[in-house]
C-alpha cells in the first residue's frame, strides 16, 4: 500500500475515533457533571498519549530560532481543539452523535475551503470552485437530513 492509500486509511480510522470519542466525552461530562472538569480530564488523557509517543518515537528538537520563527498563532490550535471538545461533550448527550458530530464536520469542511481558498495558516492554496461549493451544499443537507430525522 502507498503512502497516500496509508494516510488516507489513518485518516478514516481517525473520524471513526473523533466520533466515538465525542460521545466518550459526552458520557464522561454526564457522570463528572461538570462541563470543565471533563473537559480537563479528557486532556489529561490526551497528554498522557502524546507524551508517551513523544518519549517511544522521538524526534529532533527545533532549536531555539525555529521556535522565535514559529507564527504567533501556531500553538493556537489546542485551544482550538479544546473548544470543540467542550463544545461536543457539553450537547452530544441532548442532541445525539451524529447531528452533533454532523455539524461539527460540515462546519470544519465549510472553514477548510476558506483556509484553503485563501491559504490561511501557511497553507498552499486551493481555490474554492463551483464542485467544492457543491460538496459543502451536500454536505449541509446531509447534516440537516441526519438532524431532522
């Protein structure tokens, strides 16, 4: 298998795992009761597993210069992470995984053609053209189906 089939495969295995882990989240929210401490213990868990990797696959170190490069907004996406995360275990368990989960997607899709049209965060352009629009259309109604019904 090439390297991009590998990805692609990783990247499936992932969303089945960010959904299954948005409802983990929600049921951890529903015994903690507490919004933020399940948030905190959820990123514990986080830490530890990249942590972990961290030490059994170690890579090099940026250097000092390479950090004073590092844009301003770079380390920004945890907090990122961490609102959706919130944000997820805080309505899952009222609305249903896959409205919630449906939203969150259709919604990162929709903010990923504007990063990609325009390259926002250092990333190479992609413009948006009428079969990309299409797609985020779909998507919409797909989300809105999978809500209603």
């Amino acid at each position: 298998m090439n390297t991009a089939n590998w990805a692609y495969l990783l990247i499936v295995v992932a969303g089945f795992l960010q959904a299954a882990g948005a409802a983990m989240n929600g049921s951890l929210n529903k015994a903690l009761v507490n919004p933020w401490l399940a948030t905190s213990v959820s990123f514990v868990m986080v830490t530890f597993v990249a942590v972990g990797l961290f030490i059994c696959m170690p890579r090099p170190l940026p250097s000092v210069n390479q950090i004073g490069d590092m844009p301003w907004w770079a380390p920004l996406g945890g907090i990122a992470g961490a609102v959706a995360v919130f944000a997820g275990l805080l309505f899952i368990q009222r609305l249903g995984a896959a409205p919630v989960n449906g939203v969150t997607i259709t919604a990162n899709l929709i903010a990923s053609l504007a990063i990609d049209h325009f390259g926002l965060f250092s990333m190479e352009q992609h413009a948006v053209n009428g079969w990309r629009l299409l797609g985020a259309v779909f998507m919409i109604a797909g989300v809105v189906l999978i809500a209603r019904f």
